[in-house]
C-alpha cells in the first residue's frame, strides 16, 4: 500500500492535482480492460507479475501517442496547440504564451486554431479570455479536442499543411509518433531536465531535446544561450528565441490607500522544486529578524499554491493568496511594492518580469548564465543563491522600492517588450515562408 501511494504522489508531482483527478474519475466510472490504461489500475503490486511494456506505459502514460489519422484531402490548415490543460490555473505564463503565439502564427497563416489538451477537457471561456485580454481575435473558429492519454477511443485528423506545437517534452514525445516530425514547433520555456533528478525522467526529457527533426521556439534569449552553451547544436540550428511582452492594459501600476502598508510579494510553490520554497521563507524571516522588512509598514502576501501555513518572527502571519485567475493576479501585480521571486534555473521565470512590467522592485536568483537581469528593469536585482546575499539584496530592493521618484525613474525606463506582435513578428514572418 505506500508503495502504491508512493507511486501516486510521484504521478502526482509530475502531471498535477487536474490529470490525477481525470484518472481516478476515469477509474471510478469504466470497467478494466484486459490492458487497464488509468495508471492507478496499473501500478503494479507483489502479488502479480507485470510485463516490462506495462511497468513503462504505467510510469509514463504522459507520453502514450497522440491517436491521428492522415486525411490526404483536408481543404482546412490547422494551427494545433498540444498541452495538458488550459484550465483557469494553468493559465499563467508558459500556456498564455503558447495560447498567444498559435493564435498569431493561425492568423498570420490564415488557418485555424485547434487546441487539443491531454489531463482535462477545455474550456473555452479560458481561451477566450486570455486572447481577448490581449486584443487577439482569431479569424476561424477554435477547435478544441481532448485527447487524454489513457482513452483508446479518441482519433482526431490530420492535414499535410497543419502545424503543431507542442508544449512540453512529454507533449513532444506523445506527437513524435503521430505527427510528421518537421510540422513540430517544440515552444520550450525552461531547461526542462531541470524539473528531475538525475534518473529516467531527465533522460527521455533530454532525448526530446536533442531532437533534430523538429523546430524548437525559446521563451528568452537568456535560455536559448544558455543550451547553446550546454551543447545542443541542433538547437542552435533548428531553433528560434523571442522576449516575452507586457502588454500595459494587463501589468502595471495599480493604486493603493496612501496610509496602506506596503505590499511584499514572495511566490511561493514548496510543491515546484525549482522555485526554492524554503530558501525563501527562511529569506523572509531573516529579513523580518533584521527588520530589513519592518512589519510595521510591510504586509506579506504568500503568493501560489499548495502554501503551507507559515507563522513568522514574533507570530507574524502572512497573507495567502492561492490560485488566482488572471485578472486577480495582474491586479494584485499592480499593487506589489517588493517582490522575491527564485527560479533554480537559468530561465528569468515569469513572475519576476510580471512585477517589474507592474511598477514594483524585485529580488531573484543567479543561476548559471543568469547573473544580471537589469536589461530588462533596474528594478530588477539579481543575487547569489545565498539566505544573507538574498537578504542584502532586499535590503537594497527596500531602499528602491521606497525611493518614489528612483522607482518610477527605473519603471519608466524598462527595457521588457510590450506587445506580444512584435515579440513574435520575425518568427511567425519566417514560419509562413517555410512552411
């Protein structure tokens, strides 16, 4: 039994709360098949022998292939998205971005938008919304499928012409099989092997990345210098980068009381590795202890999910804000005077640039070739991976954050992109010549 348990929570921290609540539905409500295809049925046990294919599909049915068929005499090209979800909590970052990117590349090439998730069917008020927000209309009607990857049942069609872009290794490596290789646009946004130990995870995830049949789109310039460097020359000839934008109607500077403390933002997820939880929560309350952050005048908003309850020096309790929608986190953005933000990898991460682009000052991490993000804001402070170099740095951040007229300077002199066009004009410009 905690071997079994023990498997489901790993399930758990590699696919999410969203794709383990499809398979226990899915468990709960369809009788097993002679090949049970939920991983939860086919866990295996100590009382019965499991063949080697079944021990691997149990343990990565995230990469079980896309089920398609060609149709030779399609009349409509397709732009597909392939992703877990785009539920209303997997909208930030990585799949707004993707959302954006195949909306303009489907325009730009007079095609349709099909979006096919893997954990849970669409909704398409979520994509809906996050288009609308960005002043983006598809010109086709947006096709949605779910092509979840324990059903056997599903099938959806192909055209010579149409496009996928995938958005993960797992996604990649679950249309590889399906899909002409040379139609994939793999839009990577992180080292991904950094989300593993070293095992098989880190392996299959590397031998996606090395692939040098498909397309590869970097979120960054920072990232896509830093592969280079790691030695994937096949990105280097194969791959593209953009800066991600800001659109000024959704980030930037709200409006507070003026007798209202002082807003202090730290993102907290303990369940994502990569975002060092409980570094920066001993960060916190070694800034508290120092009274670098005086809670006299400084309110702290937990912001994330899966948040523990924290009580900090002296019984401070924080303010926990958990799976907000869009709207609600641009608009808590806005009123962000500091900001921690860490990101164990060599990607800037999201959060940090959102708070910046919103008119607040922020504290990240070094990592790698990620040693100075202040062409992007001034506002913006990087420091070693070290409790008393972060905390110095907050101890700078806090003489910014509270100097109005330097913040604002640093605010009004940033150098993040702010329509989502031009971040992706060349690309998309070059895709519709080649493909």
């Amino acid at each position: 039994m905690i071997d079994r348990l023990y498997k489901v929570y790993c399930y758990w921290r590699i696919h999410g709360s969203a794709a383990l609540r499809q398979l226990i539905i899915y468990k709960l409500t369809h009788k097993p098949q002679h090949f049970t295809d939920p991983m939860l049925e086919s866990l295996p046990d100590n009382n019965r022998a499991i063949n080697a294919a079944q021990i691997s599909q149990s343990r990565f049915q995230a990469v079980t292939p896309l089920r398609s068929y060609f149709l030779p005499m399609s009349s409509t090209r397709r732009v597909n998205i392939v992703t877990d979800s785009i539920s209303s909590g997997s909208l930030f970052g990585g799949v707004g971005t993707a959302l954006i990117f195949a909306a303009l590349l489907a325009n730009k090439l007079n095609a349709q938008l099909r979006i096919i998730t893997r954990t849970e069917r669409a909704k398409p008020g979520n994509v809906d919304h996050v288009l609308s927000l960005y002043g983006i209309k598809p010109e086709h009607e947006i096709q949605f499928k779910f092509a979840a990857f324990y059903d056997q049942k599903y099938q959806f069609d192909i055209g010579k012409d149409d496009l996928f872009i995938t958005t993960s290794w797992w996604t990649t490596a679950a249309a590889l099989p399906s899909v002409p290789n040379d139609k994939i646009i793999y839009l990577l946004q992180e080292d991904e092997r950094m989300f593993y130990p070293f095992g098989d995870d880190r392996l299959r995830c590397e031998t996606i990345l090395r692939n040098r049949n498909i397309r590869f789109l970097i979120n960054t310039q920072l990232l896509f210098d830093h592969l280079v460097h790691d030695g994937f020359d096949n990105i280097a000839a194969q791959g593209s980068w953009f800066e991600p934008s800001f659109p000024p109607q959704v980030f930037h500077p709200g409006t507070k009381d003026k007798d209202a403390k002082r807003t202090f933002f730290f993102y907290a997820r303990p369940n994502n590795l990569r975002n060092l939880f409980y570094l920066g929560i001993d960060v916190i309350e070694q800034a508290i202890t120092q009274q670098v952050l005086d809670l006299e005048h400084w309110e702290i908003f937990l912001v994330g999910k899966d948040i523990p309850d924290v009580t900090f020096d002296g019984g401070y309790v924080p303010v926990k804000c958990e799976n907000l929608s869009w709207p609600k986190y641009a608009q808590l953005a806005g009123t962000v005077d500091l900001g921690l933000s860490l990101m164990y990898t060599p990607h800037p991460s999201y959060p940090p640039l959102d708070l910046v682009a919103s008119g607040a000052v922020v504290v990240t991490n070094r990592f790698a070739n990620k040693q100075d993000l202040s062409a992007y804001s001034a506002n913006l402070i990087c420091a070693d991976l070290d409790r008393d170099a972060l905390v110095d740095a907050l101890s700078k951040a806090v003489g910014i954050a509270t100097d109005s007229g330097l913040r604002e300077q640093n605010y009004r002199n940033n150098g993040l992109l702010t329509d989502w066009r031009l971040s992706f004009a060349s690309i998309i410009q070059k895709l519709s010549e080649e493909v």
